[in-house]
C-alpha cells in the first residue's frame, strides 16, 4: 500500500528499518524514495526487497550497475526490464549466465543493434527467436535465418510485419523448394512421413534427403 500513499521521508527511512522484508520491500516499490533510502535499500539482505528497488523508475546509473550483477537472478531480471538501462549494463546482461535475463534484454525494443547481433548468435534458441521477433531486428540477422536449417526460425520471421522484399523472396524460394522436394499423395509425403504443414512451416526439403 504504502506506494500509493506519500509518507514524509522520516516514516520512510523509520520503515527501511523494519524487521520485516515485506514492510521494507513495499517502501522500495515507492517511485518517491529519498536518494539515501533507496540507496540502502539497493543492498537488503532480502532479494525481494532488492528486485522491488529494481523496479524502481529511476534510479542512479551506479544502482542500475550494481543490480545488473546481483547474485540473483530475480534480482538481474527486474532490472533487464528497467526502461533506462545505459549501455555497459545491456552489454553486461546480454551474456547473463540466466536465459530468463538474456531474454529480457533480447525482447528490449530500443536495444543497439550490435547487442542484437550477438544475442542472435545465442547458444539458447528461444533467445535467437526473441531477437528474431524484436521489432528493430535489423535485416541482415533476418536474412542469416530466413536460410538456416531449422525451419521454426523462418516461422517467427514470416509473422513480422513489413517484412523486406529481399526476405519474402527467400521465404517463398525455401517454400517452393521444400514442396518440390517431397512427393506429396493425398496431403502425406510418400517419402518421409511428413504433412503439407511442414512446407507451410517452411521445412527446407524432404526429411529423406536431409539424412
Ligand atoms: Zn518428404
């Protein structure tokens, strides 16, 4: 409740105290906290209390730095989806050792594009699918996909809006191809097994083949 309410900054420092992490941790969700509360409150023991500071819209870039490398990832995950983050704390969370944060960062849609780039080249998939949705994905990382072997990241791409003609084109040629591929009777390929929907989801050619 207490974010709600204006307190005077004496109640509020008396609650920072408090021996219970709920009182402390509804006094971090405070957007009016003075400087030295919130700075206090940036280093509770409880990381309930740290992720509510996390939230926080503004806080001072030294705060930011300090979260992006809080020993919990809750903690780091807040943050990821702080709307302020300055550059070196992107860089930072863009190789967390958490997906979950790494996703945060890949879905930010004023993300710089070299960030973009390397969260494509992610060993995690869901990541490269994240970066793929990201509406400033630039096109050179759509290109890399629209061609690569797994057909589930040509989906994605196909879902974007406005989607460059170079890409529709390669798009379309990966279609025509795979249902070339496959001999297809009565909607099943003779060959493999496989259904029209995997020429709809853009599979590159008959399972056959690809052995
Ligand atoms: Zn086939």
């Amino acid at each position: 409740m207490a974010k709600k309410i204006w307190l005077p900054k004496e109640i509020l420092e008396k609650l920072s105290r408090d021996k219970s992490s709920d009182v402390r941790k509804a006094i971090a969700a405070n957007p009016d906290l003075p400087k030295e509360v919130l700075e206090k409150l940036s280093r509770d023991k409880s990381s309930d209390v740290r992720k509510a500071i996390a939230a926080n819209s503004d806080l001072p870039k030294e705060v930011l730095a300090r979260l992006s490398r809080d020993e919990s990832s809750d903690v780091r995950r807040a943050i990821a989806a702080h709307p302020n983050l300055p550059r070196e704390v992107l860089e930072g969370l863009s190789h967390d050792k958490s997906s979950e944060v790494r996703r945060g960062i890949a879905a930010k849609p004023d993300l710089p594009s070299e960030i973009l780039e390397k969260l494509a080249d992610d060993p995690n998939d869901e990541i490269k699918i994240v970066v793929l949705e990201n509406v400033n994905c630039p096109e050179n990382i759509l290109i890399r996909y629209a061609t690569y072997e797994k057909p589930k990241f040509r989906q994605i791409i196909s879902k974007r809006r406005n989607l460059p003609k170079a890409i529709v084109d390669v798009l379309t040629d990966r279609k025509r191809f795979a249902l070339e591929e496959h001999m297809f009777i009565n909607g099943i390929c003779s060959q493999c097994g496989c259904g029209l929907e995997f020429v709809e989801y853009f599979g590159s050619g008959c399972n056959r083949f690809l052995k």
